[in-house]
C-alpha cells in the first residue's frame, strides 16, 4: 500500500481596508499547474528547515514582488487531494512594501464578507473562507 505524500504549505491572508472602512482581503488565480484557474491565497511550498513565517515572506516576495509582515496564524487546514496530504498554515498578513504585482498568478482580486463566495475556490482553501466569513 503507498503512503500518501503530505505537502507542508504556507498561505497569506492578506488584508486591507477600504475607504469606507470594510475590510477586504486579497485573492488570487492559479495560473498553473493541475489546478489552474483555481483561486486561493497566495503563498507556497516550505522548505525544508524553514519556518512558515520566513516560507510565507520569501513566497510572497517571488510571486507578488511585495514585502508583507506575518501576523497570527488563523488556522492550519488538512485537506486530502487524490494525489497528496496538503497541510496548508493560513496566517493574516500586511503588505509593509510592494505593490502586489501578478509573477505567476493568472487574475487577483481584494474581496469583501459579502463578495467571498464570487470567485471558485480550489477545494482546501473552501474551508478557509468558511472561517474568514465569520472573521471578516
């Protein structure tokens, strides 16, 4: 019997507010990969030896060329694809420098409570925006 693979990834919420004082968060589009046209939460794979903190600055610098500072972790989603374990630490994040520029993400959005649900997300972070619903 083969023993699934587990994948440790880190994924960064990143917040901001709008003029009017609603808080939004940053979405992204897969624009690669099995699950491309997915959205998610920008982040990636952990090297190993690395913390997720230090994982979750140096992904975001590659994908999006922006420094963020990491905050709390809001919680660690286990999800069982056919093909691996993903063990994904979901952290709320702020951009300290940078402009969120798309290096290898197909489409991005900054969504709202009442706009979360517009968008089709890949099947482990379905469970992060239940939580962030409640959070927002």
């Amino acid at each position: 019997m083969n023993e699934i693979k587990t994948i440790r990834v880190v994924a960064a919420v990143i917040r901001s507010t709008t003029p009017e004082g609603k808080s939004i968060i940053f979405a992204t589009q897969r624009g690669y990969g099995a699950m491309k046209g997915g959205w998610e939460f920008p982040g990636g794979k952990i090297e190993p030896g690395e913390e997720p903190e230090a994982a979750l600055v140096r992904e975001i610098k590659e994908e999006l060329d922006t420094v963020v500072s990491v905050g709390d972790l809001i919680e660690t989603i286990e999800f069982d694809y056919p093909e691996f374990h993903l063990s994904m630490d979901c952290f709320w994040c702020d951009v300290i420098e940078g402009e969120l520029i798309l290096k290898e993400h197909k489409d991005a959005r900054w969504l709202g409570k009442e706009e979360l649900w517009e968008v089709e997300w890949l099947p482990a972070d379905i469970t992060l925006i239940e939580s962030l619903s409640q959070l927002l």
